[in-house]
C-alpha cells in the first residue's frame, strides 16, 4: 500500500502540494483528479520518488520511497511530458529497462509491440505523440512493476488505443499484482477504470472517496408529470440537482432509493426511472455540499 503523509512540495516560494494525505490500496486503482496547475504531476513525482517532498513523506508497504532502490523496483512512472534517451530505439528502451528492472519480460515487450504495429529500429524521436505514448506504456507493462503512476497516460493516444491501454491495465492486475495510479483532468478518462478517486485543487486535496462509497445514496432519475413541477415540489427529499425541461424532471436525490420513489410516485408521474449516475455527477454532488463548483475546478 502506498501511504502519503502531510506531503509538501515548494518551487521558489510557490507551493506545488500542500499537506497532502492520502493513501493508495494494492490491487485497485486511484484516480488522481484536478484542473491543470491542481499539483497532480508534482504529488505523482513525489510518489513515485522522482522528487523530494519538502515535508511529509511517502511509503510503500511502511518503506520510504526516496532514494530507495528496492523500493524503485517495484515502480514504474511515466510522466506527461516523454522523455527517451536521444535517438534511442524501442530495442534500445528493451535493454535499459532489462538492467533497471529485475522482473522485466522481454517476451511480453515484443508482443505489446507487436501488436501496437511499433517499429523496434526507427528512432523514437520520429514517433508520432500517440506513438510514443504507447511506447512507455509498452515499456511500463512490460517492467513487471507493481506500482504503475500515470500521468496524463491515455492524451495523445486514439480512442481504439485507449480502450486497449484501460485492457491492459485490468488485464494485468487480474493476472498479477499490480496497482495503477492514474491522473487526469478529464473525469469522463478514468470513469470506467478507477475504484478510488482523489480531487486536487491548488495543491491541496479536497477529499478522497471510494467510487462505490460515493454511489451509495445518491441517486439520479427521470420522470415526466401532466403538469409541471418545481424542485420545492419534491421536498421533503434532499434534491442535489434539479433540471427541467417543460414537463420532464431530472433529479439528482441524496437518500434511500426507497423513500425516493415512494415520493415521487406520489406526484403521480406519467414514468419514471433510474437512470446511471456519471463520475461528474458524483463529483458535482460531493464538491457542491463542500461549497466549492466542479466545473470551476476542474475545466
């Protein structure tokens, strides 16, 4: 488990993280959210022991991730902005990461390549951005790491490629341990793939929830009625949201689902229904009863 404490990290008097606390459970996967300047590729360096925090610490299974080689092992980042030694080549890339990692599988790099349809002789540098993105993810699945962060890993890449990345992903960590840490701006990237989920915003974390934790007791429907109704028409419930178009009700309700359509069927609706509730609709709810506005933090 990766544990951070009271993390804070200072660039000339600016402060990137300040006091962040939070903690990454093996075998799921962590969303790390915010608008950009939020402090998410500072707090995943300091993670993944790139940098140093000025206070606080990080540790995995109760070890310090910072100049810690053993630890390092198990790791593997790969940062929004590339980096490949100059003119290097996906073989050259195979025979660093086989000296820096012990559990590196040659085998599996050569069929992700493969079927990425990725050159092992054409230089790097003459890549495509997708084409390098897919590249370090190439070279991150392959390490045998058990810690994979992140950083704005599926932009660049085309919507075929990031579903097969988010395969991959799952894929592996059914087959071995593995625990991804992902960041993202885009709420709608990591829906389908996150089981916990942080929000940063300016360099502080506003709160860290269980997906599922979050689901529960909130609930979205639909329902269309004869005449028209106001939000003040479904009191006594807690309406997060209420939308209207002419006759037909959208309403975001925090409480027992029960009780919910209970009242609503009282107002003798023509239907109504559950329907699915998105990651931004979780989000929105949360962050509104904070008093803070998603959409201004987050776009």
């Amino acid at each position: 488990m990766i544990c951070a404490s009271n993390v804070t990290k200072s660039f000339d008097g600016f402060a990137a993280v300040r006091d962040v606390s939070a903690e990454m459970r093996d075998g799921s996967v962590f969303g790390l959210i915010g608008s950009n300047g939020a402090g998410k590729s500072t707090f995943m360096r300091i993670l993944a022991g790139v940098l140093k925090p000025d206070t606080g610490g990080v540790t995995i299974d109760g070890q310090p991730v910072w100049e810690n080689p053993a630890v390092k092992e198990r790791c593997f980042f790969i940062p929004d902005e590339l980096y490949f030694f100059k003119n290097a080549t996906l073989r050259t890339m195979e025979d660093y990461y086989r000296t820096v990692y012990p559990r590196f599988d040659s085998a599996r790099f050569r069929k992700l390549r493969e079927a990425f349809s990725l050159s092992d002789k054409q230089k790097i540098q003459t890549f495509s951005k997708g084409m390098k993105r897919q590249s370090a993810i190439i070279c991150a699945l392959s390490s045998g790491c058990e810690y994979l962060f992140c950083d704005e890993t599926f932009d660049g890449l085309d919507p075929v490629a990031r579903q097969t990345v988010k395969s991959l992903l799952i894929s592996d960590m059914s087959d071995r341990p593995l625990t991804p840490i992902v960041a993202s701006h885009n709420l709608r990237e990591l829906e389908d793939l996150c089981d916990h989920v942080g929000l940063l915003h300016k360099g502080g974390i506003l709160f860290s929830r269980e997906l599922d934790e979050m689901k529960l007791g909130i609930h979205k429907l639909q329902c269309a009625f004869s005449t028209e109704h106001t939000k003040e028409d479904f009191a006594p419930l807690e309406v997060l949201r209420f939308e209207k178009r002419g006759n037909l009700c959208t309403l975001t309700v925090r409480g027992d689902e029960e009780t919910i359509m209970r009242t609503v069927y009282e107002k003798l609706p023509l239907f109504a229904e559950l329907i699915p509730l998105t990651l931004e609709e979780i989000f929105i709810s949360e962050t509104e009863v904070k008093g803070y506005d998603l959409k201004s933090l987050l776009f």
